[in-house]
C-alpha cells in the first residue's frame, strides 16, 4: 500500500496515478479476490468460522444466541460486530457480512435486533428486576 502524494486541497485526482485497490466487501472463500489480500480474506474467515462454533456451542449450552457483550471474551464483542455488519448491510452501507453468513446465522436462530425482539407489554419478573429506593 502507498499513500497518495499530497495535492492541493482543490486540484484534482488523476485517476491513472491512483493504484487501483481491490477490497472485498464480502469475505467469501468463493470470491475472486485481490491476491495481496488474499492471506488476510483466509484468516478472516478462519477466525469468523471460529466464533460461529463458538456460538453454536453458546447456543447449546444457554438456548439461545443473546451472548453479553462483557464476560465472554471475544464471543460476545464478534456477536455484537455481526449485528452492526447485517445492519449496516440493510441499511445499503458497505459491510463484509456475506449473504452466505447471514444465512448460517439466521440457521442457528441468530436475533438481529435483540432489544428490539421484547414485546412490549411483556411483563417484567419483579425478581429478576433489582429494587429502586425513593426518598420519602
């Protein structure tokens, strides 16, 4: 990679001077990709499948796929950055989630919109929520 030559903040880019640089919107093993990056495309997608059985076993063990963000090491930040990558994918912004891996995920029961899955008239278990002192 070479940084661009500085040009005045009104003069214009000449195409042919800039090097033209392949990026993969998609980390899909499938796809033709720039071969420099080609190492980085394999590991990301070693590392994705990783966390993806990492999930699977989550899943397994709790019932569902709502890791926490804290206290699962990187599980709960990956889940967190997956959700982010869909959403930026609907929203028509350039993301690397794959329709491949969205569909691996939506296999597995993966909620795209936690907060937003709660119903709201669901009631709230007066255990589970912590008590509130008012002064008086």
């Amino acid at each position: 990679w070479a940084p661009l030559k500085s040009k005045a903040p009104n003069e214009k880019i000449n195409a042919e001077e800039t090097p033209a640089i392949s990026t993969p919107t998609a980390l899909d093993s499938d796809r033709e990709v720039n071969p420099d990056l080609k190492g980085y495309v394999t590991q990301c997608n070693k590392v994705w499948s990783i966390r993806y059985k990492e999930l699977q076993a989550y899943r397994k063990k709790h019932g569902d796929c709502l890791v926490p963000y804290r206290g699962h090491g990187k599980l709960g930040r990956w889940v967190s950055r997956q959700r982010t990558l869909y959403h930026r994918q609907k929203s028509g912004c350039q993301s690397s989630m794959s329709k491949e891996r969205e569909r691996k995920l939506n296999g597995i029961g993966f909620d795209w919109a936690p907060l937003k899955s709660k119903a709201p008239n669901e009631k709230i278990n007066a255990e589970e929520t912590p008590a509130i002192s008012t002064p008086t």
